[in-house]
C-alpha cells in the first residue's frame, strides 16, 4: 500500500490574482456552447433528437455529449430544452418524473402532439449543419 499523502498536498491553493469563481461549462468547452447554439435554431412548436442536435453541432454520433450539454447548460440561457427529444420523437425522462411531466406540458403548450410519452412525427424537424 502507498504512503499515504498529507491532505494538504491534495488541495492546490489558489494562487495570487487567481479568482474563486468557478467557470462555467462554456468556458472550459466550445462544444458546449455549439450544442446550446443548434438548440436556439429549433423553433416553437418542432422537436429535434439529441442525434440530430449533436450532428448540427458537428459531432455526429455525439447524441449523449448532446444531453450533457442540456443538463449543464447555465440556466440565464432559458434554453429551449423541451425541443429535444429521444429517438423517434421520445420523452427520454422516466413516465413518472416530474422532467417528464415538464417537457410533455411545454411541447402541448407550443402547439407539439404528445401521445405515450412520443412528441408526433409531424413535429420532427431534420436539422442540417451550419
């Protein structure tokens, strides 16, 4: 077994004129704040896939990079989170959640059919890279 460290040789102090303020996702990631930029293109009353929102943003195959951005965008973005939607038009939250009940209550309110925790087909909107 390794010797063990003194705990304060685990912690780096903060340096002279160094802030405390932490940065946020978008500083420490483009990708982030590419991902944010395609969302604000869905318009009202259409859905996209977090597939389709990731190739947009120019990471195909990224749909889960996708929801990582949506679940640490800053939250004075008002992003339209709702927009975005499993495969096949899927609310990707358990049935039961209260973000399920959300996103189903935002998409009826801009006009989105949801029927069985699917927003319709007619709602789908193909994204293409800018």
């Amino acid at each position: 077994m390794p010797p063990k460290k003194p705990i304060a040789t685990l912690f780096r102090p903060l340096s002279a004129g160094r802030s405390r303020r932490r940065r946020g996702p978008s500083e420490e990631n483009p990708a982030l704040q590419a991902i944010w930029d395609v969302v604000c293109r869905i318009p009202r009353g259409q859905v996209s896939t977090y597939g389709d929102v990731a190739r947009a943003a120019g990471f195909p195959g990224r749909a889960r990079q996708a929801g990582y951005a949506l679940k640490v965008y800053p939250r004075e973005l008002n992003l339209p989170w709702h927009r975005v939607v499993g495969a096949g038009g899927r609310i990707v939250f358990p049935k039961s959640s209260p973000q399920h009940k959300e996103q189903a209550r935002r998409l009826r309110a801009e006009g989105v059919e949801v029927s069985n925790g699917c927003a319709s087909r007619s709602a789908m909107l193909q994204l293409h890279e800018r």
